[in-house]
C-alpha cells in the first residue's frame, strides 16, 4: 500500500498585501497637500539704533496708493513703466536705493507686484535692481521726520 | 479510443505585479508628502520670481480680514490677537535658531499696514530672511481683462 503524504506549499500569503498598499495610497493621497511653497525672498536690513542713511533726494521713491495706482518720484506711473524710468538712473548708480513704501490702506498685492517687476530688472532691462527698501511705517516715521 | 483531454487556460486578471506598483506609489507619496503646519485660506499674490521656501521655515499667515496665524515651522499654526504679539514669537523663535526663515502668506488683498506691522515685527526680532509666499504668475493673468 502507498502512502502519499499531502504536502504544504512553502510560500508567503501575499494575497492581502495589495490591500494593504492600497489602504495606504488611500491614506497618503487624503492627507497630502501640494501646499505653495515657493514665494520671493525678502531680506530684511538688520535693526539698528542708528538711522540708516536714507535720502530722498537721491533715492527712487515708489508711493503704492489705495486701489493700486503706483507714483514714481511724484509721477503717476503704471507697473511695467518703472523699470524704463529706473533704467537711466540705475546706468548711473548701479546701487541707486529704491524704495517702496505703500500706503497703509493700499493692498498688500499691489506691493508685492511692484517688488516683483523691480527683481525682473536683469530679465527686463539688463540691469539688476540691488538696493531695494521697504521702510516699514515704524522707521519712516523714526527716521525720515 | 480514448479522446485527451481539453487543455483549458485559466481565466484570471495577472495581479501578481500589483503589489508592487501599489508599493512605489506608496514610495511616491511617502517621498513628496509635506504635512503643511499652516493651512489657512488666503488668495496669494502672484509673482513671476519665486524661490522654494526652506523646509521647517516659520510660518506667519495673514487672512483678509487680518487675522494672524503663526507656526514656527514644527507644529500647527495658532492664532495670535494681533501684529504685537508676532513680535513675541518670532524673538522666541530667532532664539532657538538665529537662521530660522519665516514665510509671511499674506491674502493679496489685505491692507498693507497688517503686513507692515508684521514686517516691523519681523525686523525688531532680528529675523534675516523672510519669503512673500506667492503663487506663480502666468501669462493669463498678465493680459488685461474684458
């Protein structure tokens, strides 16, 4: 008489795993967030006790005024007008200080617009605009009255 | 005589391979996921320079209405009652890390004197680098509208 012994399979149950890895893509596609994490870098001036030298005369100033309109140096101007304007000064003084100061009631957008258009000044005219400011309210009226 | 039987193929989607491709996308997720720390609603303003923001920078939101949120990079945003007290939490922050960035995501339609105070904030903490969270700006929004 032969006796066959039944054997068992060696092997990994594996049917479940796909399962496993679906929940799991689940989970990561619920919880994942393709967040914006990319903006323009705004380096600050350190603080200091002693005034900056901020001169007027001898700066470029953009007023941001409530409802976006932009004066250049007391000159009403619009956003792809100003590098044009700033190209002949900046030939003459790559480190001509621009400075930006919005009005407290303007939209913070519109700020950034112009700061934007002023970092395409390489792009846009060939010169880099690289003494750029923005004086906070607190300065301004620290430093410049 | 005696007739052989049919050979007959089993019929059955191939799912041998599933496993693994489930796995990669796993991979895939696990890789580019970012818990975001700071999940508040605002409209950014769009910029055509953008820079990535460095992982584990603090975050200081700014809503419409003006309402502030911070988070130091490592856990959920809070609220804050107002601009002053950012002052307070970003010199806790530039004290344990000099380097810390901080990411203003400011709404670009909220007044700029919220963000000038944050800013001045910013700048009496002794903060280095700050970032204008932006979003990309294409050549739809450029065209003038109608």
């Amino acid at each position: 008489m032969k006796f066959t012994r039944s054997k068992a399979q060696d092997e990994i149950p594996t049917s479940s795993m796909a399962d496993i890895a679906f929940l799991l893509i689940i989970y990561f596609m619920v919880t994942t967030t393709f967040a914006a994490t990319r903006g323009l870098d705004f380096a600050l001036p350190k603080e200091e006790d002693t005034p900056p030298v901020i001169e007027k005369e001898e700066s470029v100033l953009i007023e941001i005024r409530p409802g976006g309109a932009i004066v250049v140096d007391n000159k009403p101007m619009q956003l792809n007008e100003i590098l044009d304007y700033l190209k002949p000064k900046l030939e003459r003084n790559p480190m001509k200080p621009v400075i930006i100061r919005p009005e407290p009631t303007a939209a913070y957008g519109d700020m950034v617009n112009v700061f934007d258009e002023l970092r395409q000044g390489e792009e846009k005219i060939g010169i880099q605009v690289k003494n750029i400011s923005v004086p906070t309210q607190r300065e301004i009226e620290r430093f410049w009255y | 005589m005696r007739l052989k039987a049919r050979l007959t193929q089993e019929q059955g989607i191939p799912t041998a391979s599933m496993a693994d491709i489930a796995f990669l996308l796993i991979i895939f997720f696990m890789v580019t996921i970012t818990f975001e720390v700071d999940k508040t609603q605002v409209v950014l303003p769009k910029t055509e320079i953008r820079f990535e923001v460095p992982k584990k920078a603090a975050y200081i939101s700014i809503t419409e209405a003006g309402h502030i949120r911070v988070s130091s990079g490592e856990e959920i945003s809070v609220p804050v009652p107002g601009p002053e007290d950012v002052l307070s939490f970003a010199a806790g922050v530039v004290a344990t890390d000099p380097s810390k960035a901080f990411v203003l995501k400011a709404d670009a339609t909220v007044p700029y004197r919220y963000v000038d105070r944050v800013i001045d904030a910013l700048k009496q903490s002794k903060a280095e680098v700050i970032y204008l969270l932006s979003q990309q700006e294409t050549i739809e929004n450029q065209l003038p509208e109608g």
